[in-house]
C-alpha cells in the first residue's frame, strides 16, 4: 500500500463516490449555489497547473503543464458561464 499510484487511484475512487452522494442529496433549487462553489474550487487546479508547469522538470511535465493549465481555465470560465445562464433564468423579465 506504499505504492503513491496506488493510493492516488483509490482517493480518486472514494472521492467520486462521496461527490455523486453529496449531489444527489442536495435539492435542486441549491444546485446554481453549489456549482459557484465547485467552480471557485476549480480555480485550485488551475493554480496547480501553474505549478506543475513552472517547476521546469522535464520537457513532459511542462507540456502537461501547459495542457492543464488550458483545459482547467476552460472549466472554470464554462462553469461560471453555465451559472450565469443559470442565474439568468431566476430573473424577473421587468427588472
């Protein structure tokens, strides 16, 4: 059980399987809240990314790096434009 892929895999796992059970208990009229917060926790991977392409390392890692830090940019501005749109829906149409 020393093995960090290992360990890695199986943190993957549970957390998957406690994030489907906290969403399928939370009502839906929360769920424009809850996808805020998981966007702002979103914004931590890009600041990992950073970080895992600005260490140097070998060319690989910086490349992967790089792709990170383009793909969780991207989740986080469709996140927060998918609760705009969904906040737009709550809007009274005189205001």
């Amino acid at each position: 059980m020393n093995d960090p892929v290992l360990v890695g895999l199986i943190i993957l796992v549970l957390a998957s399987f406690v994030g489907f059970e906290v969403i399928n208990k939370v009502p839906p009229t929360l769920h424009t809240p809850l996808m805020s917060g998981s966007n702002a926790i979103s914004g931590i991977a890009v600041i990992g990314a950073l970080l895992m392409a600005g260490a140097g390392g070998t060319d690989l890692s910086v490349i992967f790096g790089l792709i990170a830090i383009v793909l969780a940019t991207v989740n986080v501005v469709g996140g927060f434009l998918v609760t705009d749109r969904m906040l737009q829906m709550f809007k009274r149409k005189g205001a």
